[in-house]
C-alpha cells in the first residue's frame, strides 16, 4: 500500500489530537514552541516521564538537521528542477520556519532520531508476527490485496502526475510519433499510474500493460471511464509467477520497452525477488528500462510499526495484511546486479539478513556457483535516495520519509555479447 499517497477521509478532531496509527509518535513529530535549535540536550531516556516514555521516550525537541544559511535568500533554492533525481531544491537552513511550507527536501536526522529509530526496530524484533499469522500472510498475499481494493475506492491512491518529471522516458515513449512502444506496470492497483500516463500520451502506438495480481484491483481498473482497450490491457499478473505464470498476458519474451514498478518490489517477500527479476528480465527488451520507486530504510512508516507487525528484517505485516519491505540503497543495486543472496528464514529467532555468495557472470545473468540458478543482472543508470519532511501546518507535525528511486536496464545485445 502506497501510504504518501493515500486520501483516507479523516474524522473532524482537535488539533491537538494525532490520529490513533500516529499517537505513538506525538513526541517524535509534534513541534514543541518551548524548545528550539539552541535548546539545551534533552534528558537521558530513563528520566522522562510517563507520557513521554509511552511515546518511546522521544521528545518533541528533536529538530532535523539543518543546512548552512548562506542559500536562505537565494531565488535559485525554489526553481523547478530539471535533474530527476535531484529531488528538489527546499533545503531547510539556519533560521528557516519549519513550518513556512509543506515539505523541505534533502533532510537528514540527526544522532538522536537515529536512537529512537533503533530502539523501534529493537522493540519491533521483541515482539514479531506470530508463526501462525507468518504462514497466512504468506501463503496467499492475494488475498489481501484483494480485500483491501474491495474495501477502497480508486480514490484511495493520488494520481501520480509527477512521473514523468521523475522518469523523463515516459515523455519520450509518450510523444507523437515515438512509435510502437510497449509499457508494462507491474503492481497497477486502481491505475493510478497508468491513467495519468494515457492521459498524457500523443503516441496512437503506444501500448499499455497494467498488471496486478489482485483481481478486484483489476476490476477497478477495468470499470474506469479511462480504460481504453484499444491502448490499455489490464491482467491478473504475479510478477513472482513461474511457469506458464512467468510473463504477463498477451506479452512474449523481449516484447516490453519500459517497466514501471512503483511501490511493488516491497510487498514482495525477500525470498520472491530472483523470480521477479527473472521475469522483468525476461519480457523486457535488450535495451529495456525498469522504472523503480519504493520505500527505503528508516522511512517514517517502518519506524512507526508497533508490536506483532514484524515478520524479518525489514520486513513487515500491515495492519490490512498487505506486506512491506524496506530497502537499503545499497543492497537494491546489489539485488538488481545480479548478486545472489540466501533469503532469511522465516524464523523469528534469525536475525540475519542476508548471506551472500559468490556470483560468476555469463550472457547478461549472474549464475550462482552453488545452486546453478542464474539471476538477472541489471545495469544501473541511476539510483538515488529521496529523503523528505512532509509538514502538516495545521497541526504542527513533522514526518521523516526515506524513498529510494531507481532507472535499472537490461544490457543491449552487444554488452550481453561482450560478456559471454
């Protein structure tokens, strides 16, 4: 579930009050008038009192870190940007008003929220998903994205109008004239992705593929007054399917120019990831372009897991049942390389992550020297973290979110050549 973008109608309440999913991290995101950047370090957890320790002992001085004062007056600070993976130019300086606009790019935390954030996870690790609700999670995780598009409208998600700003190859298979083009999105819940792309589109040969392997996110798309099947072909699709279920209907290997995936590769669990980029590998071009965007490490929404919602690390169990993993930079290039790594158990005692082993490469895919299973390996053309502040005015909230963005590329023909 992709939850910055969700519209969840809210109840009328006082502005004092944080939502019930939020009321744990009164301390972590309330902006509190009495302290500021000069205020004095804030006590030792072990002193703080009731309240404040049922918020996990955060308080409401944490301040993000913030940039030197010298751009604070420069015009060129609100410029559109024209690097996508810039991720905007409002960096929060010395002497700024958090709360003078409604987001601030490029913020980091500071040593202290970093605490905070380990003893979440700490807390988080105590406390895991039962062994009976890891095994119906994962049996069939369908079954939850079914129930939650039976029980959201299409509305529940904006409309990503910001894609093509973030992936400019969207502009291009999206002109008039580009030719017969093939865009396949993995994960297309209501179309959210997809709509605003035709919507934008100029090509009379564009195709659309929106895939999802829920079938009333299908349903839903299908209803729309947007789904046009002369352009647009919406299917039940598990991106981790083997088989005759490894490629999406009516697609052949080789046959796709773009792959959109924004916030799919995280629902997925660790050990469903070789398939996957067998798959993307697969149907897509030599040549071809993954479209990446998910959650990354110490995002907001991890942070604020209670307990029973951890299943591994990183890994964890929505209060709807949908799942959601958080990536590190590094380990997402290391996956999408071709590196082979031995998923975690499902074990709530294991802690451990990943053991990785030596991967030999051959004709484009990184065969592992143990198994004999041959992953994908992916060209990166980029790949970057987003870190924002999303600010609520109103009520004087400040939230830490972390999201990694990627462009990832199947090797030409001629590099797959060299490699052999």
């Amino acid at each position: 579930m992709d939850d910055e973008e969700c519209e969840k109608p809210v109840k009328r309440r006082n502005r004092q009050q944080l939502s019930n999913a939020m009321e744990h991290m009164r301390f972590a995101v309330t902006y509190d008038p009495k302290f500021s950047s000069t205020s004095p370090t804030p006590p030792p957890l072990d002193s703080l009192s009731l309240s404040e320790q049922d918020a996990y002992g955060v308080p409401a001085s944490l301040q993000p870190l913030r940039h030197p004062p010298e751009r604070s007056e420069d015009p060129s600070n609100q410029l559109k940007r024209t690097d996508p993976f810039q991720f905007g130019s409002r960096y929060l300086q010395e002497g700024d008003d958090i709360f003078a606009f409604n987001a601030w790019d490029h913020v980091e935390t500071d040593a202290a929220y970093a605490e905070f954030a380990e003893l979440q996870y700490a807390k988080q690790r105590e406390a895991p998903v039962s062994d009976f609700d890891r095994k119906r999670f994962n049996q069939d995780p369908a079954k939850w994205w079914n129930k939650f598009y039976g029980s959201n409208s299409a509305n529940f998600f904006k409309n990503r109008k910001w894609l093509q700003q973030e992936f400019p190859v969207l502009k291009e298979v999206t002109k008039k004239g580009a030719g017969r083009k093939v865009l396949l999105e993995v994960g297309a819940g209501a179309g959210n992705t997809a709509f605003p792309i035709l919507r934008e589109n100029e090509n009379e040969e564009l195709r659309v593929h929106a895939c999802d392997f829920s079938k009333k996110a299908v349903e839903v798309m299908k209803k729309s007054e947007h789904y046009d099947e002369k352009i647009m072909h919406a299917n039940v699709w598990d991106v981790a399917g083997t088989g005759e279920s490894a490629l999406p209907p009516g697609l052949e290997p080789g046959s796709v120019d773009v792959v959109l995936m924004i916030f799919i590769f995280s629902a997925l669990a660790p050990n469903q990831w070789d398939q996957a980029l067998k798959n993307i590998f697969s149907v897509l071009k030599p040549g071809g372009q993954v479209l990446f965007r998910d959650y990354g490490r110490g995002d907001l929404s991890q942070i604020r897991f209670k307990k029973e919602r951890w299943m591994q690390e990183n890994f964890y169990i929505r209060g709807d049942g949908t799942r959601v993993y958080f990536f590190d930079k590094d380990e997402l290039g290391d996956i999408w390389k071709g590196k082979t790594f031995q998923p975690p158990t499902e074990e709530p005692e294991d802690r451990t992550v990943f053991e990785e082993k030596e991967p030999r490469e051959s004709n484009g895919v990184v065969e592992d020297s143990i198994s004999h299973t041959t992953t994908p390996a992916f060209d990166i053309e980029d790949i970057g973290i987003d870190r924002r502040m999303l600010v609520n005015r109103q009520r004087r909230l400040k939230m830490y979110r972390v999201w990694l963005q990627a462009v990832f590329r199947k090797p030409s023909q001629e590099s797959q050549s060299t490699n052999s």
